[in-house]
C-alpha cells in the first residue's frame, strides 16, 4: 500500500513538473510574441522615423530616392518625369519671418502634396525642394499640365497671404529615358534645369538637356573661382561716361565691371552677374566695386580731377540685406567722399513686386545725402503708374526705346516720357546712345545727358581718372 501511495507521489510530482513547465513555456511564448508584435511596431514606427520628413511627413530624399527606384523597375516601359520644385529666396522667409513660420509653410506643402499626388511618388529634399516622381503617357505636354497643377496650388496655399509673402516656385524638369537606372542622375539633371531660371521675379520650369549641362559646369567653376578672384581683384572696373547733350561735355559716369579669369578669359558681366545673383554673391561683388570707385575718387579729389558724378549699380539682392544703407555709408565716409558725387543705380525690376520695402531703402540712402537713379526704364516693368512715388533723382531710358527712333510712334513715346519726367523735376539719360540721329533726337526733346558708343566704350578706371585729369573733353566740337 505505501508503494502504491509513492508512485502515486511520483506521478502528481511529475504532472506538477509537466503542467509549470507547459505554463512557463506559455508564458515565454505569450511574451516572445507580444515582444515579437511590440518590436515589429517599433521597427515600423523607426523605419517611418526615418524614411519620413519629420516637417513634412512625406518621404525624405533617400526614400524617395528607394521608392521611385522600385516604380521604375516594376513598371518598366512606362514613361515618367522627374521634377524639382525649389521655393524661391526661401532663407529669407526664415530670416525675415523666422524658422517656425518656415517650417509652418513646408509642413502646408507637404500636406499639399500627399492630397494631390495619391499615385505618385512625391519627397522633401534639402531645404526647400521637392520632388516628385510624375507618369505620363506619350503627350510630354501632360508633364506640364501637372506641374503647372503642382505648383499653382503650392502658390495659391492661403498660408502665403496670412503672412504676405509673394511665393515664386521654380520647376527643374528631367524626362526619365528607358536606359536610366541611377534615380540619383535624374535628379540631379532636374537640379541643373531648375538652376537655369532660379532667380527669376517669377514661377517657372525648365526642362533638362546637354547644353543645361555644359552651363551647369561652367556655372560651377565660375563659383569655385569667384571668392579667390575677389580676393586677387581679378574684377576689373571700367567707367563709361555720360555725356550733357547741352554742351558737350562730361557730366556723369557709370561704373562697370568685368572679370579678368584666368581660365574662361575675359569676361563680360552678362556671363557672371545672373550667377551672382543667383548664390548672393553680388553683395560682395557689389559693394567691392562701390569701394574701389570711392577710392578712386578720393584720389581724384586730391588731385583736383574735374570730378563729376559716379553711378554704381547695385543688386536686387542688395535689398535684402539690412545693412545696405549702413555699409554703403560707412565706406562713403571712410574716404570723404560728399555724397553728391555717388548716385545709386537700380534696376526697374527692382522695384517690381518689392515696392513698399524698395522704397523704403531708396529714402533710407536719399535721406543719407545720396542720389538714386532708376536704369534700364520700360524695360518691361509696369512702373510708370509709381514714377510719381519713386524716391529718385534721374530716370534713365532703357536703350530699346533708340533702336527704332526713325518710327513716329517711337519719338511720340520717348518725347512723353521724358517730358513727364522733366514735369517730375528728374534728370533724364539714355543709354545706348549709337547714331548722331540718336543724339540729335534726344537733345531737341530735352534729355538732359546721353551714354554709349557714339561717345565713348567704357575704359578701365585708370583711364578714366586719365580722361578727367585734363580738360574736361568737349564731344560736340
């Protein structure tokens, strides 16, 4: 009887044993898999981390990059396009507004985009750029539809009224071939498209091909060289008289520049100053060529020179820097120059879009003592119906208004204008000044001075400081 009493033992023992066991086990297998389900969410919730642009919430550039990598492999034969979109002078929203209305802006676009790109693969690059990763059919047209659709709505968000901000959006554009497989190419193509109108006072795309590329290259090395060419003043400047249609004689003078590159040559400023524009690099360019014309002039002033005022073109990027006036005025009174000898000149499309801000600069440097003189005038700006608010001494006429001066209706509109301007008390010159029928022209309807060829190409400014040190030239006789 106590044997079976003790097998009876050994057996509930071991039952005892077998049933923790099996619970012990459940509960290892319960945990591993609520572990197993819990890590699985992590993961997916670090992999969103990310993939995702924690501003935006769309997919950050190596996503993309990973995502429309797989549309191309799986859909092969399907045509697509790849577009960079780039919200303009975006650093000085941050600057002016701060990075939190910034942010506020990128994240409205990045809710944008998810509602109106369902099908398509769209992410956040660097700073202010988007792409996105658009199919079309054979009709390329239906690529601009799109991104004209893309970025109308970016421009119509209502966040750029709440803090009144004009948006300016420009496009890069790279129609995907059959044999590209690197994503990465693509978009840096639509990067070099988009860097041939970035800059511009206006939304816009531009579509990739070679010569974008050939530029692009160029582009680069002028940027690569431009700091050690300052530094080295490689930049030459050169002054082009204006010249008194009453008498004959000196009455003004445009400082200009050009670049003495010791690999592309020389060079004019068409070929590097829409660059400079573009990375900000015309500030330094500018203010540069401002100094070394005070210097130059303070040198003339102690020689006794006839001097007689210098205009200095200045940027529109210029404006947004808001040291403009202080720096300027600083380098005028480091070398004594009396600010009647300095005049200031803008371009019209400066004023256009910028007009309350832009005003406000102009009558921070004429309440400073120096002139202002409005270049390149109907050129195409809008800017007549503001010519009465302008804070500006002189008015000058862009060179397009000559080149038909024979046309009736042509004089009627130069005649207007610059009787308007007379009626305004502003001096008034024309550039561009080619033909003795130019020149005889202006100087019966009142102009008050003419620059160009027919008188004289700019020359270095040594040369010029030669010119002034003698009788003042008289071009009439």
């Amino acid at each position: 009887m106590v044997a079976n009493i003790t097998s009876i033992d050994k057996f509930l023992t071991t039952t005892n044993i077998i049933f923790v066991i099996n619970i012990v086990l459940g509960l290892v297998i319960f945990k591993g898999i609520k572990l197993f389900k819990d890590l699985n969410v992590k993961y997916r919730d670090l992999k969103k981390i990310n993939d995702f642009d924690k501003i935006t919430n769309i997919r950050n550039e190596d996503s993309f990059q990973i995502e429309a990598e797989k549309v191309l492999l799986n859909e092969k034969g399907k045509k697509y396009a790849l577009a960079h979109f780039d919200i303009d002078k975006f650093t000085v929203i941050n600057n002016n507004f701060g990075y939190e209305v910034g942010d506020e802006i990128l994240r409205n676009i990045g809710k944008l985009l998810n509602i109106i790109l369902k099908s398509e693969v769209c992410g956040k690059a660097d700073a202010d750029n988007f792409l996105v990763l658009l199919k079309y059919n054979n009709d390329k047209n239906e690529i601009l539809k799109k991104i004209s659709n893309i970025s109308s709505s970016m421009e119509g968000l209502e966040i750029w009224k709440k803090y009144h901000i004009k948006p300016v959006i420009t496009t890069g554009i790279y129609i995907i071939e059959e044999n590209d497989k690197d994503i990465r190419l693509a978009i840096d193509k639509a990067k070099v498209a988009k860097l041939d109108i970035k800059g511009s006072c206006s939304s816009g795309y531009a579509i990739y091909n070679k010569n974008l590329n050939n530029s692009f290259i160029e582009e680069r090395s002028i940027e690569y060289d431009m700091h050690e060419a300052l530094k080295n003043e490689d930049f030459k400047i050169y002054i082009q008289p204006k010249v008194n249609l009453k008498d004959g004689y000196i009455s003004g003078a445009e400082a200009l520049v050009r670049w003495d590159n010791k690999k592309l040559g020389f060079m004019s400023p068409e070929r590097f100053i829409p660059i400079f524009e573009k990375n900000g690099f015309i500030i330094n360019l500018d203010k540069f060529v401002f100094e070394n014309v005070c210097k130059s002039m303070r040198n003339w002033l102690d020689l006794e020179y006839k001097v007689v005022p210098v205009s200095v073109n200045v940027s529109r990027v210029d404006f947004l820097n808001s040291n403009f006036v202080t720096e300027y005025k600083e380098i005028l009174e480091r070398y004594h120059i009396p600010e009647n000898l300095i005049e200031i000149e803008i371009t019209e499309s400066v004023v256009f879009g910028n007009v309350d801000e832009v005003f406000s600069i102009m009558r921070d440097f004429r309440n400073s003592g120096f002139k202002i003189s409005m270049d390149d005038f109907g050129s195409g700006y809008s800017s007549l119906g503001l010519l009465g608010e302008m804070p500006i001494n002189t008015l000058k006429l862009d060179k397009t208004f000559l080149n038909n001066i024979e046309d009736y209706n042509t004089q009627v509109i130069v005649s207007n204008i610059v009787n308007l301007a007379k009626n305004l008390e502003l001096n008034v010159v024309s550039e561009g000044v080619e033909t003795n029928l130019q020149a005889d022209f202006l100087k019966d309807i009142g102009c008050d001075m003419a620059q160009g060829f027919i008188f004289s190409m700019p020359m270095p400014i040594e040369e010029y400081g030669n010119l002034i040190s003698k009788n003042n030239k008289n071009y009439f006789s």
